[in-house]
C-alpha cells in the first residue's frame, strides 16, 4: 500500500510580519481619530463654556446697568425718610459715583486699573434690592437709593452693594449692609469699562448722545467741565472651563488698553458691550426745558 504524505503549511515570515505592519498602521490610526476627537471634545467644551460665561455676564451687567441713574421721587414705593427731591438731583448728577463722592465711604467709587489691571464699575440708581439681592434693612414694597459695586478679585467678578443713604452719612447701616461680595462669575481675567460723555454745551442739540469715552480717571474733570455720563462700554475676558491647551495664547485688547496675554496656555474668549443709559439721557434731554 502506498502512505499518503500529509503537508502542514502555515504563514511565512514575510506574510505575519506583513500582517503585523497592517494591524499596527490600523490600530495607530484608530487611535489618532480617538486622540483627536477627546481634543475636539474638550475644546467644544471648552469654547461653549467661555460662550456661556460671556453671555450671562454680559446680560447681567447690561440689566443692571441700564438701570443706573433711575430716580422718581413721585413713586410711591420710593422710601421718604430723606429729602427725596434733593436725593434726586444728587443721584442724577452722580449716576457714576467717583472716589470721594460719599462723605461716609469716600473709597466707594468708580476706579480705573493700574496698568492694565481690571477696573471698578459703580452705579447708583432707585432700586427695590442691591446686586446681592438685599433690602438693605427697608420693607418688601419700599425702594432705596442703590449703589453697586462692581470688581475682579482673585480671578473672580463680584459684586457689593450699598444703601447711598449710608454712604452719604444721612442713616445708619442696616440689616445686610456689611461689606461681603458675592461673585458673580468665575475665571474672568481682565474687566474693562469706558464711559460715555455728552455735553449738552459741546452738542447744542440736547440729545444726550455721546460725544466721548474716557476712563475713570478722567471722569472728574470731565463732569467739572458739566459733561455727563450717558453710556457705559464693558469689556470682558473669560476663561473656558475645560482642560485644553492653547499654543501659543493669543493676545487680547480690551477697549483702551495695551494688548494683553494670559500665562495660562488655555482657551479664552472676549467679550463687549456698550450700555446707553436712558435714565440720564432723559435726564439731560430734559435740561432743555
């Protein structure tokens, strides 16, 4: 009888380290588009985040500033325990409180950053509550002469508010009217403000429109020269909450300032707006009469 010879045949070296090569080309691909996509992920999140911090704050700011220079002394909600017409013409003529306005508080006041730093807004207008939301010790129907306070500390926007009647000597402190801030959002990195001036005398035609932005440095002088503040322009710079890495950071230029680099290489994102306060320009239209 004739014995089959049986063969086992298997890959060659040549074919597995043919295959090897295919698989690690597939695998090193695979893992590149899952690489880029975590990186895609992150800076989505990182750019919707920034997207809704400047959003909400640029909306919060824009409602409570276009409130500044509000004051009727014909509301019956408005508290009367002061001179309520001569409130009136102080607060209409210092809708922008400076340093040294408040004979009680003189520090409380308009301020522009040193160098570059972040400014501090303050306004003042009638109100039922300050920015952190407090009576200041008045009833739930009654409405107040309110100074807000508006600064970065440690990366982070706060607000402070005050009863004006306190700054002004006129009462004593009551209920909520220490000194605590509350943040109203973090990971911001610069906060700039311009002012707006008119000058009925400049303009000739009473409207209220702005002529002018200056600084807070250069409010006092201005308002001697009897301009006015009508509109109010912020800047913002938010960082975006996500952990991606940005090389190199791009400069940023906030409305009068010199060009500004963060030292974190994450993703930012600024932001603008310019506020008309029509309280005051009511206020100076009706100067005509």
């Amino acid at each position: 009888m004739k014995t089959l010879s049986m063969r086992q045949t298997g890959f060659s070296l040549l074919e597995l380290m043919i295959a090897l090569t295919l698989g690690l080309i597939i695998s090193g691909s695979i893992i590149q588009v899952m690489v880029g996509n975590s990186l895609s992920d992150r800076l989505n999140r990182a750019l919707a985040s920034a997207q809704e911090s400047g959003r909400y704050i640029m909306s919060r700011l824009r409602s409570d500033v276009l409130k500044t220079g509000r004051y009727d002394v014909l509301d019956p909600n408005l508290s009367a325990i002061v001179d309520t017409t001569e409130e009136a013409s102080y607060l209409q003529n210092h809708p922008i409180p400076l340093q040294g306005d408040f004979a009680a508080y003189p520090a409380v006041g308009a301020i522009q950053g040193d160098s570059g730093a972040s400014d501090t807004l303050v306004i003042a207008y009638q109100g039922d509550r300050d920015c952190r939301g407090y009576k200041l010790g008045y009833a739930d129907d009654e409405e107040f002469y309110v100074v807000n306070q508006y600064f970065v500390d440690d990366n982070k926007l706060k607000c402070r508010g005050y009863d004006g009647r306190v700054l002004r000597g006129q009462k004593v402190a009551e209920g909520n009217n220490g000194n605590a801030a509350f943040t109203l959002l973090d990971d911001v990195y610069s906060f700039q403000v311009q002012y707006g001036l008119t000058n009925n005398t400049s303009t000739g035609d009473y409207s209220g429109r702005p002529i002018q932005y200056v600084t807070a440095d250069e409010l006092d002088a201005a308002l001697a020269n009897d301009s006015q503040v009508v509109a109010v322009r912020v800047a913002v710079l938010v960082k975006g909450d996500a952990d991606i890495t940005i090389d190199p950071v791009p400069s940023f230029v906030l409305l009068n300032e010199e060009g500004y680099t963060p030292s974190e290489k994450r993703l930012y994102k600024q932001f603008e707006s310019t506020i008309t306060l029509r309280n005051v320009k009511n206020f100076m239209r009706n100067r005509k009469l």
